[in-house]
C-alpha cells in the first residue's frame, strides 16, 4: 500500500537540515512567489523564468538552496537503502561512475562508495551556500563575480542524485507511492538549469529525455541494464 506523501517527505528523513530564507529579505519574498506558483498548478517551464525585474543572480539563489532541500529530502527518504554493499561506488548504472574531488582531503578524483559520496557532496554544498562570500544574505552585499559558475557546480552535482536514485533506488520510491513527488521535483530542476542555461548539456546525458516536454522520459534506460565501459566522471 502506498504510503501518503506527507509521511513519506517529513523532516525526519531529511539527509540534512533545511535552509531557510530569512524573512523580509528580498530572497524570502522571491521564495514565496516560486513556492505561490507551483503551488497553484502552473506550468513548470513558466515557473521557472526569471520574473521581470528581478534580479537573476537571486533568482538562481533562491532555486539553488531550494533544490539542495528538495533533494535532500529525497534521498533522505530512501538513503537506508543506499549502503556500502548495495552501492560500493556512487554511480548512474554501469555506464557512468561518478568519483569526488574537492581540493581538500580528495585532492586527486577518487572512485566512493555512493553513500560516503553523498556524505560529502551534501556537506560540501553547505559550506557553499552558509558562506556569506558567496551567498551573501545582507541586502546590498553583491554576489561574487563567480557566483554562477559556483552554482552550475552546485547544481551538476545534485543532478547526479538524481540520475542515482532514478537509476538505483527508484523501486524504493515507488513502493513508497513518492513517485509523482520525485518526478515532479526531477521536472522542475530539469527545466530550470536548461532554462537558465546551467548545466551542460553532456552533464545531463544520464537521464536524457526523448523529449524535452517530457523530461522523465528517459531515451537511455538501455544503459541501466547493460554492460558497457564506464565513464568516471568527477567534476
């Protein structure tokens, strides 16, 4: 039986603490209105354009640190499943193998195990968006000159929890009844990192959709079930 989303995505099984937007601040009200439009149904790719007016650096603000939640909510809700024995290397089936490196510890890329990948993509994540260098909170601080490309980091980088859990765990998803949450959030990521041009498109060749109307119709499912050289990727 289906479990109801409400208990499936609840702040237990959050891989981490939510960031949250200070109230009051600019961000906050340009949340609020991303939130008001999903909320009310509208179409995804309308939801995601950046509104007249409005800043596009907060705008990719305000989506990064939402997305960091949504998925980690997501992967805290089957992140029981995904071991070290179930998963010895953080991978997108047997084509794509995804190895870390962050300059500090990981100097060189180096093949983990997908739970300890996660681990430290997730803490590296928030190190980028709690610095106030990068993602200043302080009306009139201005971002950095690399902010976006921060962000086009940031952002392939939770595209590969996607690409993990849709290719790895999704039958844990599916048993949860959470199927239409994880599509519907994989649907407003997709459209916004292409509508805002921040990921490249090779990046996204793991869940590549037949179609762009329809991004979780992915053309490469033969991947996922085939052997075939693996590509390490560690970007």
């Amino acid at each position: 039986m289906s479990i109801a989303l409400k208990q499936v995505f609840n702040k237990d099984k959050t891989f981490r603490p939510k960031r949250k937007f200070e109230p009051g601040t600019q961000r906050f009200e340009l949340h609020k209105r991303a939130q008001a439009s999903l909320n009310s149904g509208v179409d995804l790719k309308a939801a995601v354009q950046l509104p007249s007016g409005e800043d596009q650096n907060d705008w990719v603000a305000v989506h990064v640190v939402d997305f960091f939640n949504r998925i980690n909510l997501i992967y805290g809700t089957i992140c029981e499943f995904c071991t070290e024995r179930t998963c010895p290397v953080m991978s997108g089936g047997p084509k794509y193998e995804y190895r870390w490196q962050d300059d500090l510890k990981y100097k060189k890329p180096t093949a983990l195990p997908a739970p300890q990948y996660m681990n430290l993509l997730m803490d590296w994540i928030e190190v980028q968006i709690n610095n106030e260098d990068i993602f200043p909170t302080c009306v009139g601080v201005p971002f950095p000159k690399n902010f976006l490309q921060i962000c086009k980091k940031i952002l392939c980088r939770l595209f590969r929890v996607f690409v993990h859990v849709y290719i790895h765990h999704f039958d844990r998803v599916i048993v949860m009844g959470a199927e239409a949450h994880v599509n519907t959030c994989y649907k407003h990521f997709y459209y916004f990192v292409t509508e805002m041009n921040l990921i490249d498109r090779k990046e996204l060749e793991p869940l590549r959709p037949e179609t762009p109307e329809d991004p979780i119709t992915f053309c490469n499912v033969s991947y996922f079930n085939v052997d075939s050289l693996v590509t390490a990727i560690s970007s």
